[in-house]
C-alpha cells in the first residue's frame, strides 16, 4: 500500500488550482504535460464559470486547512 502524506495532497491541491487557472497539469517529476484543457479565464459560460469559481474557492479553503495541520505537525524548535 502507498504511504500517503500531507505534503503529497498539499501539493495536488495545489496542481489542481493550477489547472484550473492555466488548463495545464504537469507531473512533478519530469514536468511534463499530463492534461491540457481550457483555462478557466478562457471559459465563456457564465454558470460554469460561476461553478468553477466556486470550486477554485472550496480548495483554497481545504488548502489553508491543509497549511494549518501542517504547521500543526511540525515538531517545535529545540531549546536552548
């Protein structure tokens, strides 16, 4: 079984905004296009539009959750 961490899904969290904003998602390691779709600046349907919008926002907030475990799971500086 792969072992699963949060660095891993912060930066698919990541890679998703990222595909959304420039309709490009690479792989991180030999950065290589993986998928090419419309930007969603490119998008003329306004219901859409709105429904990505949305989208971009609840993983902006899974994002800062993400960003706040994370600073959570760090072990705290040694003392002096």
């Amino acid at each position: 079984m792969h072992k699963r961490n949060i660095f891993d899904f912060e930066s698919a969290l990541v890679d998703t905004k990222a595909l959304l904003r420039t309709g490009y998602l690479y792989d991180r390691f030999g950065k290589n296009v993986v998928l090419q779709s419309i930007p969603s600046s490119a998008i003329g349907c306004i219901e859409y539009k709105a429904f990505i919008d949305e989208v971009d926002k609840n993983i902006e907030i899974i994002y800062q959750a993400v960003l706040k475990d994370k600073k959570l799971l760090q072990p705290p500086p040694p003392e002096i």
